[in-house]
C-alpha cells in the first residue's frame, strides 16, 4: 500500500489526538484519586503523576496543532509533489453477432458523398498575441517546471487546500478557484492564466512569478455572478509562451439576474437672472487749458540816501581855578 505524505500526516495527526485525550483524562483521574488518600506520601506521588500526564497533553496539543497546519507545507519544500499521471481507463470491446446474408445484392451505382467530413486539427494552446505584449519580465523559465492538473473549487483554507472540489458546480457562483501544485518554477518568470468560455476569452491574468519554486498555487476568477453562463469552462496555464497544463468544469443553472443600475435623476440647473445693464458713467468734460496770467513786474527797491546828521555843537567855558601858593616863613 502506498502512503503519500498527506496521508501520514493526517494518520499522525489522528494518534496525537487520540493520545491528547488519553492523557487529559488519566492526569484528571490521578489527581481526582490523589485527594482521597490517606497518606501523604502517596497522595503527593499520585498528585505530580497527574500534573504529569496534563503536562504531556498540552505538549501533544502543540504537536497537533504543527501537524495540522506547518509540517505539510515544510515537508513539501524538501520534497516537492510531482505530478500524478491519472489513468486513462481501457475501452473493452464488447464482441457482437454477426448476421450472414442470405442474398448478396450487387450495387449497380455506387453513391459518392456530397460533403467529406475532413477531421480538424486541435491545435496546441496559445496565448493571444495582445497578452503577449503584456509580459513585465525577460527572465528564461525552467523548461522542466511540472503542474499538477487543475483541482476546482470555491473555497480555499488557510493551506490554499481546496474546501468543496468538484468539475460541476450549480449558480449562482461568485468566486472560482483553480488549484495546482507545482515544481522547479524560478522566481520573475512570466506565468499566465487563460479562463475561456468555449471559444471566448473572459479572463486572464500575467505576472512575473513572486511564489516559491515548489508548492501550491492558485488562479481565481471571482466576476458578478449574473455572467456565470451555463456551459463548459476552460483553465489554460502557462510558463513563459509554453503551455503547461489545462483543466475543464461545467456550470449549470440560470445565473442570477443582475440588480437593476440606477438611472441618474436628472439635477434642474437654475436658470441665471440677467443682471440690469449698468448705465455708462458719464464722458468727463475736457477743462480748457487756463491762460497764463502775465509775471508781475518787481519792484524797483528805493536806493537809501546818506543824509548828514548835524549834531548840536555845545559850547564849554573853561573857567581857570587858581591856586594859592603858600609861601614858606623863614626860619
């Protein structure tokens, strides 16, 4: 029997629970039974037997949480998933009875078709020149990048695992997934995502790789759900101008009818009032230039005289003083 590494982490994931709850309930039983001992002794080893046992269940606690949600993904960084070739089942001839003629009749004229059905060439998928012209990036992809074929769904978990895959799915529909894993992808090569329905193009997308080289990824497509026609659908992928691998699925049911889009009530624009004419300001009058008057002779400045002043002549009289002289007596 083969075990692939999914299934052996859930067969994991399965005993750690199962082992979780054995301890959780011997660690409350042992510490149940440790009160009702009498001695103290055995009361405390029964106690630190129990609080071992709780210990060792949030430990298998942990250890189920990482199965559950990290050690997938890491395994799968060492051990890329490769592509599993689906077995195409073998017709098996059913032999029939030959019925034997009794009487041969020879044909006198042999009919010749009007029309010859001529089998058409399928040709390989491409991608349309006008998306071409779209590529960001000039990095040479791995000619040996694998994809896994196309799991759909419309759902995703945190994993990108899918919730509800099938290739049937019933409207309305609002978001499609297209799941693949992948290997020996280099990081900046161009990837394309082609969405067809039958012949018409509906939705694409292209960018340079950003993932890593092996893992699981994804192309969704999530349009209104009134477009989601009944028919055949087509999810095309490809790595630099190859075409890589390609998934189909049905949608069936009447797509919901899309909710009418409101018409614009039209706004009455006001009508502007015309403003009252203003009345042009009277022309200003031109003031005659006013004639000079004529400069005012200067006064001619009165030439001052010299007049001789005559003064009073005042006449002294000199009256002589004598004085008496003193004559000395002899001695």
């Amino acid at each position: 029997m083969s075990l692939d590494i999914h299934s052996a982490i859930q067969t994991a994931l399965v005993i750690t629970i199962f082992a979780l709850f054995f301890s959780l309930w011997q660690g409350i039983s042992a510490i149940r039974k440790a009160r009702t001992l009498p001695f103290f002794r055995m009361r405390r080893e029964q106690m630190v037997r129990g609080w071992r046992l709780l210990v060792w269940a949030v430990g298998l606690g942990l250890l189920a949480f990482l199965l559950n949600s990290q050690v997938e993904p890491m395994i799968y960084r060492f051990y890329p998933p490769t592509t599993t070739p689906t077995p195409t089942p073998t017709i098996t001839l059913t032999p029939t009875i030959t019925l034997s003629p009794t009487i041969t009749l020879t044909p006198s004229i042999t009919p010749t078709p009007a029309v010859s059905n001529t089998p058409t060439i399928t040709s390989t998928p491409h991608i349309p020149l006008a998306i071409e012209l779209q590529f960001q990036n000039t990095i040479t992809p791995d000619p040996a990048a694998v994809f896994s074929p196309l799991t759909f769904t419309d759902g995703l978990d945190a994993q990108y695992r899918p919730l509800k895959p099938g290739t049937v799915f019933q409207n309305p529909i609002q978001h499609l997934y297209a799941v693949f894993s992948y290997d020996r992808m280099i990081v900046g090569s161009q990837w394309t995502a082609l969405w067809y329905y039958g012949s018409e193009l509906i939705h694409y997308e292209t960018i340079p790789w950003d993932g890593a080289s092996g893992g699981i990824g994804y192309s969704d497509f999530a349009p209104d759900p009134s477009t989601w026609l009944p028919g055949t659908y087509e999810v095309q992928i490809f790595v630099g101008l190859t075409w890589k691998i390609s998934g189909a699925f049905t949608v069936e049911g009447d797509p919901p009818t899309p909710a009418p889009s409101k018409t614009p009530t039209p706004t009455a624009t006001g009508t502007n009032t015309p403003r009252p004419t203003r009345t042009p300001w009277p022309t200003a009058t031109i003031v005659p230039t006013s004639t000079p008057r004529p400069t005012r002779t200067p006064y001619m400045s009165p030439t001052p005289t010299l007049r001789p002043t005559t003064w009073p002549t005042q006449t002294r009289t000199y009256t002589p003083t004598i004085t008496p002289t003193r004559t000395p007596t002899p001695q």
